[in-house]
C-alpha cells in the first residue's frame, strides 16, 4: 500500500515543544495531514516512554496503534484514517575526535519496547537521559551506531537533517566532509540520510558519496500541527520490517514531500541579528564576518553543499524516486489571504477544506483545482496550482530565521 510515513517528531519532554504533544493528538493529526505512521519520538526519555507503553498496543507488524478507548474522535470524516506509530527518537551527540568538537544529531529506530529500554538503559550510563527529550550526550556518533546495532539487528541509525549547520554530520560547524568519516568501518550500516527541512534531494544528488544511502524527510515536529511538512513516500506492507527494508534496500521507497528548502531556516549564509543574509560567493567575499558587526556568518545549507558536491546542479542519479515540494496548508492559506498562519480565520478556512476534500496531503497533491476552489476560493486554488508549479516567490531563511514566501 502506498502511504505517507512522518518518521522524526519530538515530545513534550524536548526542550521548545508544545505541551499538547501526546499521543491522542498526534494520532489526530496525523489523519488531517494524511499520514499513516509517525515516529513516536523522544523514547529514550524514561517518562514519554512510559506514556507510550501504557496508551500504545504493539500489533502483528510491529507498529504501534493508540489504544481504541483513547481514539480522538474530533476528526473530519473524509480523513478518518489508521495512524501507527514507530518507536523513534533523536541523540544528540556532543564528542571531540581529530581535533575537532563535533556535533552530531542521530534519528533512532527500534522495533519494540524491549529494544527502547535495553538502549535506555544503556545511554543511561552515559548521560542524562531526562533533561531533555532529545538527550545530548558526549558519545562519538560511530559508537552509538554500534550500541544499536547490539541492542537489535533490525535496530537503525539515520544521521538527522544531515546539512544542518551547527548539529549534523555535513553541517559546517560539524566539519566532516562525508558520512563514512564519521562512521568510518561501520558505514555499511547507514542506509539513508535525513534531507531536512533547509535541503531537498536535488541538493543531495550532487554528491556522489551519497550514491549509496537513500534520502529520506521528516517533519521534525515540535508541535502536533507541524505535522507531515515533510514526509517519506512508502509502498510497502505496514510493518516496521517493510518500512526498514525499504530504507535499507530503497524498494518500496517511492520519494519523498519537501518543505521548500529555501524557507529552511538554515538554507542561506547569514547573521540574524544584524538582518543580514548572503549568497556563499558573498560570505567568502567578506571572509566569513559579517559586513556589519564583524562577527561569524554562520554559513547555511546550500553553501555546504556547493563546498562538497562533486556534480553540477540539476543533476539527477539514474533510478532517484521523485520528490514533491509543498507548503503547509495552513500557511498557503495566510499568504494567500496576507493574514496570519495562526488567525482563526484561517484555521476555519483550514478545516473547512478538510471537511469538503480530505486529508491535507491529499489537497496539496493530487485534488483537483476547480475542486479546491469550490471547497475554499479561487484564490487559494491558484496559490496551490503556483505551488506545484514552482511558480513563486521566496526570500531564503537564515541563521535560525525560516524564509518567507510569496504567492506570484
């Protein structure tokens, strides 16, 4: 079956998540967004994984369902749907090693309870696992790739929005210039990478080192409606075994939905509090100071990767699976009415939609136009049609700051 699978979220226990992240709603949003499976998140956290086990069931393929007597019930009835969830969660790892600090964020799969406590209990001995959700612990990446892999063999490892200047494997503060020095023997067993939400797969095509893993997005959610902004397309079973083999072997991965990249908050070179944004050729021009203060750029995304690709733009590996960018529903919606995303205007707008053509993903991909407009306006039809298109405007994010859009 051909679903949607949102893999990277956070918990209320993450440091800046909402509180209204449990269980019940993000099995609410997950019908509105249209995805099938969500990434538990944060199970290395002794209190989110006890809320996990008390209100998930495990079944017959090793995804988790919410219990029925917790099942929300204010959802519309045209994107009622079956969400499971994978037990996932993000370490932060925080190590010297050739000189350097490096700083390495790592997405984590396990296939059951037993396998989360076992490598709890094991990060435990490290660190602490309960300030935070996304525990950061001084433990080199490769090492915690091997405790995984001990805790279970159908276990996995996928370096986190891997471009991400300050907390990747790529990123510029981090300063590997490829996967396998980081992983180093044990490369062999990273099978895919995180694109994030600053780069999109035709960025990752550009380097041939990346022949070997598959590409998959994530939302990386802090909150429940940031749901499904980014995605991994499946056409698998729904089972946890599938949904690994697909990462592992790249059958049964058939692209993924993108959040523009320019509207990353990472995707450009720049210095937030001074305003400034640059293009690479201008932070080399001005040796990475910034022109008003003097002090660093922090050098983005699309910088990163003119530094290590080995291919020109728009090239594309034979066999790559499509991908397909979208802006949030809700957001399209306030630039198309020049309000804001969180107004309740839009909101109503939002869920009207929802009641008349389904799920969210449904709308930004595949109805109809003259649908959408007769379910909202022609307005947001159009905004919709540009968006598909590629047909608009944006100002790339920066230094923490997300870009803004504009409808042409």
């Amino acid at each position: 079956m051909r679903l949607f699978a949102d893999l990277h979220i956070h918990s209320p226990y993450s440091i800046a998540c909402s509180r209204n992240l449990n269980p019940e709603n993000l099995c609410r949003w997950g019908q509105l967004k249209g995805i099938s499976v969500i990434g538990s998140g944060d199970f290395t956290h002794p209190l989110w994984l006890k809320e996990l086990q008390e209100k998930l069931e495990e079944d017959e393929g090793r995804l988790f369902a919410l219990r029925k007597e917790l099942l929300p019930v204010n959802v519309p009835s045209f994107c009622r749907a079956q969400v499971k969830f994978l037990l996932s969660g993000e370490i932060s790892c925080v190590y010297p090693k050739a000189g350097k600090t490096r700083k390495v964020h790592a997405l984590i799969f396990v296939p059951d309870f037993t396998s989360a406590v076992k490598l709890t209990e094991r990060l435990a001995k490290i660190g602490s696992i309960t300030s935070d959700g996304r525990p950061i612990l001084k433990l080199d990446a490769k090492k915690l790739l091997e405790m995984v892999l001990e805790v279970s063999p159908e276990a996995m490892l996928v370096p986190a929005h891997v471009w991400t200047p300050h907390f990747s494997v790529l990123g510029a503060a981090s300063a590997f210039s490829s996967v396998e020095e980081c992983f180093e023997e044990l490369t062999p067993y990273i099978y895919a990478v995180e694109t994030g939400l600053s780069s999109d797969p035709a960025m990752n095509w550009r380097l041939s080192s990346l022949d070997g893993v598959r590409l998959i997005s994530n939302s990386d959610a802090h909150s429940p409606a940031k749901l499904g902004r980014e995605a991994t397309i499946f056409d698998t079973d729904l089972s946890y075994g599938s949904i690994m083999a697909a990462i592992k072997t790249g059958k049964g991965l058939c692209g993924t939905v993108e959040y523009l990249p320019e509207k990353g908050k990472y995707h450009s070179d720049g210095h937030r509090s001074c305003g400034i944004r640059l293009t690479p050729q201008e932070t080399i021009a001005h040796g990475f100071r910034c022109p008003a203060c003097g002090k660093k750029i922090t050098v983005g995304v699309l910088h990163r990767v003119e530094e290590l690709a080995d291919r020109p733009q728009g090239f594309r590996p034979p066999g790559a699976p499509p991908f397909h960018s979208v802006i949030p529903l809700q957001e399209l919606i306030a630039e198309t009415l020049k309000i804001g995303a969180g107004s309740k205007r839009v909101e109503r707008i939002y869920f009207e939609m929802l009641e008349k053509l389904g799920n969210e993903l449904t709308i930004l991909l595949e109805k109809g136009l003259e649908e959408i407009a007769g379910a909202s306006s022609g307005q947001i039809a159009d905004a919709i049609s540009r968006v598909r298109e590629g047909n608009i405007r944006i100002e790339p994010g920066y230094d923490g700051k997300f870009g803004s859009i504009r409808i042409n």
